[in-house]
C-alpha cells in the first residue's frame, strides 16, 4: 500500500541546505527517503527535476501530492505541518525572530559562507587563491562576529529555546569552525555551537557527513 504522506527529500548529503532538512526530520522524529541528486551526483537539471524544482537546486520535499523546494520554505512547510510550536512558535514576535534569522542567513551568511567553502573544499588545491579564500574569511568574520555581539545576550537565535532558525544557520557555523582559515574569537558562538553539537541529529546529519 502507497503511503500518501511519506516523506522524500531529493539531496545529496554533502549539501547544507540538504542536512538543514534532514536535521530538522531527525529532531520531529519523521522517517524520510533521501535520494541523491545534485553535485557528483547530478540529475538536477534535468527535465524530471526541473518540472519539480524550477531552479534546479537542491533539497526539494515531496510530501504526498505537494512538492515543496527552498530549503528555509521547507523548514518552516515542516514545522507548520507536524505542528512544531516549539521550533517555530506560533506567537507572532517569538515567530518573527526565528524568521529575521532564517532570512538573515539566506540572504547575508549562506552567499558569504558558500564562497569560502568552495573556494578551499571545491576548488583544487593548485588553483586555490590565498588572496580569494583570505577576502571570503573575512566576509565571514564579520558576520560571525555580528553573531557573536547578539548571542551574549541570548541563548539561541530566537531567544531561549532550540528553533528552526539554529537548524538554518547551523552547518555553515560548523562549515566555519572547522574550515582552516582564522577566525576571531567568538566565544557566544563557540557557546551556542557547542549546545547544537550536543544534539544527536545535528552530529549526525552534519558533522559525521564532514566537509566535502
């Protein structure tokens, strides 16, 4: 028998946007099938996926007959379906701080972050630029250190509880801790990603899938 309401989310692994995804399936407890598509794997410019994902990027959710794509959209399609108030509550000024930071890291830190990564991580070790990676560091920095200036005085993003907003910015803080390059000192940030890292789901679906 067909399951009209299972879960697919079309990504490889290795994609952040794919582990935000995933992250968020782990911590409401929803089994899913994860199908590679993107990257080494390719398939995602195809017309099959194009008819799904006009920007023939990855994740994209197939959740029964509705197809879902944008990785934070998905968060928040997940969250408001499975009716996580706890993740992204209801109440519209707890609700507007998960959302400033999910579009924050959409708009601000995921360009910034996804620039350095590639240009240590994808590019060749011969035809990296010292000068390129150093320019992308300090994008980051600045932005981490934002971060860091807010979390003093606030446990996670949105306030004092786990949201959907540290599942958005999460694998590009772990991109960023973990990259070699130099980074200022951040000790909110080093504070909240050691909480996220005590999380099995975001060990899991991030940090053992490494930098690749």
């Amino acid at each position: 028998m067909t399951n009209n309401n299972a879960l697919t989310v079309l990504g490889r692994s290795n994609s952040s946007n794919v582990q935000k995804v995933m992250w968020l399936l782990d911590e409401i407890e929803q089994p899913c099938v994860r199908a590679d598509v993107g990257g080494q794997f390719g398939g995602n410019k195809d017309a099959d996926y194009l008819a799904k994902n006009p920007n023939g990027v990855v994740p994209t959710l197939i959740h029964g007959d509705a197809v879902v794509w944008e990785s934070n959209t998905i968060l928040r399609y997940l969250a408001n379906y499975f009716r996580a108030n706890g993740l992204y509550p209801a109440d519209a000024v707890a609700r507007s701080w998960v959302d400033r930071w999910m579009d924050w890291q959409l708009s601000s830190l995921g360009p910034a972050n996804r620039v350095l990564f590639q240009r240590i991580v994808r590019t060749p070790a011969n035809e990296r630029s010292e000068d390129a990676i150093r320019e992308a560091g300090q994008q980051n920095a600045e932005l981490f250190s934002l971060l860091d200036r807010f979390l003093e005085r606030s446990k996670y993003l949105a306030g004092e509880s786990f949201s959907i907003a540290d599942i958005a910015v999460g694998p590009l803080a772990y991109r960023w801790l973990t990259l070699p390059v130099e980074r200022p000192h951040c000790p909110n940030v080093q504070r909240w990603y050691d909480l996220l890292c005590e999380r099995e789901a975001f060990r899991k679906h991030v940090i053992e899938i490494g930098l690749s």
